[in-house]
C-alpha cells in the first residue's frame, strides 16, 4: 500500500482539498486498496476544524465527495508512517522540515513539481481564488497518480 500525506499550512483549504481529490482520483481508477491517503497542518492555527467552506463548495461543485476530516498537525514520529509528504508552497516546506527535521528517505516533496509544474499551489486563505488552487491541485494529484 501506497501511503500519501498531502500538507499545507493550516490543514483546511489545499491539503485537504488534495486529500479528497486524490481520493476520488484513486477511486475512479479503482485503485482504493492501494492507497491510503491523509492530511495535516505545519501550524497549530486550526486545529480540530473541519475544512474551509471555499474548500468544501469547489470540491462539491466538482462532485468530489467531502469526508469527516478535521485539522491535525503534522508529528515528528509519523515521518516513517507516509511514503509521500507532499506539501503545496515553500513556506510549508519550511515547517515540514522544522516538525521532521531532514529527509534522509527522499519522501518529502511538493505537489506540482509532480506535474513538472515549478511552483507553489496559491493559498486560496489569502487568493480567495478556490477555482485556480483546484486546477493545481487536480493537476498534481493526476501527475502523482500517474507516477504512481
């Protein structure tokens, strides 16, 4: 089993969103018992919140089903627990390396440099632009699951 943990700053609007996409990717592919896939935060900021509802109206828009999560933070120990630590920007980068410390297993890396894409998935928080973060985050989640 594959094991993907998708991370961004707060754990309720991209990670999430990359969460429940990557989901509904791998079940269409009929893929689900070859995967299993998670979400977490580099920041403590909203911890046990459910996701953004920007987040949770593009996914439905999309017809992507949206599960119970609710906003945890990232934990040193669970490093060897995921085969891919996938985080959105180069700021949850940095936290990812400040909670795990290095990466001697090469598992931590950003979503759309899956896609061969150089650069950050915007934070819709800030953009309010829910439509473009779900076309980067479609983008990199199809890429992943390609390499896959």
């Amino acid at each position: 089993m594959t094991r993907i943990l998708f991370v961004c700053h707060g754990n309720i609007c991209r990670s999430t969103m990359a969460q429940f996409v990557m989901e509904e990717l791998v079940r269409r592919a009929g893929r689900e018992r070859e995967f299993a896939i998670d979400s977490a935060a580099t920041s403590s900021e909203e911890l046990g919140n459910p996701p953004h509802h920007g987040t949770v109206a593009k996914l439905r828009r999309e017809g992507i089903p949206v599960g119970g999560h609710r906003a945890r933070r990232l934990r040193r120990d669970e490093y060897a627990d995921w085969d891919h630590i996938i985080y959105m920007d180069a700021e949850n980068a940095r936290g990812v390396e400040r909670i795990l410390g290095e990466d001697p297993d090469g598992r931590v890396s950003r979503l759309l440099d899956w896609a061969g894409i150089g650069r950050d998935v915007a934070d819709p928080w800030y953009t309010g632009d829910f439509d473009a973060t779900y076309r980067d985050v479609l983008v990199g989640c199809e890429a992943l699951l390609a390499a896959l």
